[in-house]
C-alpha cells in the first residue's frame, strides 16, 4: 500500500513558497519605485544641462507616476507568525546597486 503525503508537510511547503513569492513581489515594487526616482533625476538633470547652455530656464518636468501596486494574497496565520514575517532591511544604496546591475544586464 503506497504511503500518503504528510498533508501538514506538504501545507508548510505551500505557505513557504507563498511566502517566497510575496517577498517576490514586494522586491519587484521597490525595484520599479526605484527606477521611476531615477527616471526622474535623469530628466531633471537633462533639463539643468539644456537650461544650462542655452541659458534660457527650461519648465520643471512632471514626475512620473509611481508604478501600479500588486496586492498579494492575506498570508496564513502561520505565516505571519514573528518568527516567520521578520524581515532584514538592504543596506542603504543596495537597490540602486541591483538596478544599475540589472539594466546593465539588459544592455547585452
């Protein structure tokens, strides 16, 4: 007779991917929040250098929206336990270090 799953084995395997997939998520956000401050810097910057040598002021540009938030699915009980929902925070510059990387990947 073939063994059955441990149904509870196979449903902390489910919440911990889950879990995986909302941090996911929650990194993408802050990634494509970050790329539209840097949008916006670069536009400002391209404005001060034309203002700059043609001498005339150049309007102020409009920022960009913020990118569309993804709601992720309510985590189980299980997963929002303090042990399980603590999160480290990236040291100060590392996002930017990951957006440089990542569009310098694209370049290829």
């Amino acid at each position: 007779m073939p063994k059955r799953p441990d149904v509870g084995a196979i449903a902390e395997q489910v919440i911990e991917r889950l879990k995986q997939i909302e941090d996911q998520v929650t990194q993408n956000q802050r990634i494509a929040d970050e790329l539209a401050r840097l949008r916006d810097v670069v536009t400002e910057l391209e404005r001060a250098i034309v203002s700059r040598l043609s001498g005339e002021p150049v309007p102020a540009a409009e920022p960009t929206e913020r990118a569309p938030r993804q709601r992720a699915a309510k985590r189980s009980r299980a997963a929002t336990r303090p042990s399980t929902a603590k999160r480290a925070t990236a040291p100060r510059g590392q996002n930017q270090g990951k957006i440089l990387a990542a569009l310098q990947g694209s370049e290829r």
